[in-house]
C-alpha cells in the first residue's frame, strides 16, 4: 500500500484487516482496526518514512492530501509537533529518531492526577510508561520493617514505569503525586511501538 521513499499523497485509515509497517525491512509494529498511517508525509510533505503491506484482507479509507490540509493538517501538526517536543527531551527515547518518536507520539493518551493520588503502587503487576508534561512526583519503598521511604522525585520531563514495558516485572516502588501533574502522558504496554523495547533506563531514573 505504502512503500518507503515513495511520495505521499494520501492517508489511511484501517476499518478492518492487520497490515504490516517496515522500515528498512525491520518490523516496527501492526495497524489494525482504528489505527491510520501514510500521515507523515502528508504533513511534513517528505517522502514516506516506512514501508506498509497488508496482513490479511482488509478495508480502509483513504483521505487525500487536499481534504487533510483542510480539515486536520494544523491541529494534528500542532498537538504531534507539542508531543514530539517534549518526547525529545525525555532521556530514554533521545536516541530514537524522529519517525520512531511520531509513533511513540500517537500511541500516548493523556491523564490529570491530583496532590495526593498513587499512580503507581508497589508489587502491582504495571502495563504503562507514564512521563510527566507538567508537575511532580515522588517515589516510595515500603522497608523490611515496614517503614515507607522516599527515594526518588519527579518532574516535568521525567519518566517512571519504563520497567513494566521492558521486563515485566512488578512495581518496585510506588510513585505518589507531590505537585498536581497536567497531562501526564502514558504509553501502554499494548500500544507501545516496538521501538521502545530497544531503550534502556538512565541514570537517575529508577525505572519503576
């Protein structure tokens, strides 16, 4: 349907069917019923930045550039553009280049925590990458004896959860809000690309 380096002049949107993205013949994720792709080239007016084939049979519907540019080119530019700044910034995904960081960019949902409110509690099986837009954030140890200890704070920018994507393990610590957090954007583990797997928790980040 797509192949890379070609021109764009269209989008896609999956009403059914699985199809296959590629880049440089690596696989970096599945789009399925609901999902959209070719909007890149739409919107930065570049050649296609990966290569699309279908799975199965399938339908999907196809916008073409004028009636994007109209309808929807500057509020998905701005809000991608707002994303992709931010996630430029964030230690663990600085190494991905722009295309993986898009689909990090479209994979995130936003959520507004209040002071007080756990977001993550420690030994619960974790399905989410959360990085703080705005806010703060503190993360708790329960000690052998039973005493709760701080060990880690938080901020705008700052990334908790990355664990639960890489290894599966439980939560090993929980992570309770300090300073109301604005639209704290997390990633689940179902609809993380597969790039995130390469990452690897920085120093100063525990990782929970």
């Amino acid at each position: 349907m797509i192949k890379e380096g070609d021109e764009g002049d269209c989008l896609y949107v999956v009403e059914q069917g699985t199809f296959d993205c590629t880049k440089k013949g690596a696989h970096l994720r599945d789009y399925q019923a609901g999902d959209g792709f070719g909007e890149l080239a739409l919107l930065y007016n570049v050649p296609r930045a990966a290569t699309i084939t279908a799975k199965t049979d399938g339908v999907t519907w196809k916008l073409d550039r004028d009636t994007f540019n109209h309808i929807v080119k500057d509020a998905a530019a701005s809000k991608r553009t707002k994303y992709e700044k931010f996630l430029s910034t964030v230690p663990i995904l600085k190494s991905m280049d722009p295309y993986e960081r898009s689909q990090i960019a479209d994979a995130l949902q936003q959520e507004t925590f209040s002071k007080g409110d756990m977001i993550i509690k420690e030994g619960d099986i974790g399905d989410r990458f959360y990085m703080i837009l705005e806010g703060e954030a503190s993360a708790h140890k329960i000690q052998p004896g039973g005493q709760k200890t701080q060990v880690f704070d938080y901020k705008s920018g700052d990334y908790f959860g990355e664990r639960a994507l890489l290894t599966n393990e439980a939560r090993a610590a929980s992570i309770v809000v300090t300073v109301r957090i604005h639209f704290s954007n997390k990633l689940s583990l179902q609809s993380s690309p597969r790039s995130l797997s390469i990452g690897r928790p920085s120093k100063g980040c525990s990782g929970h």
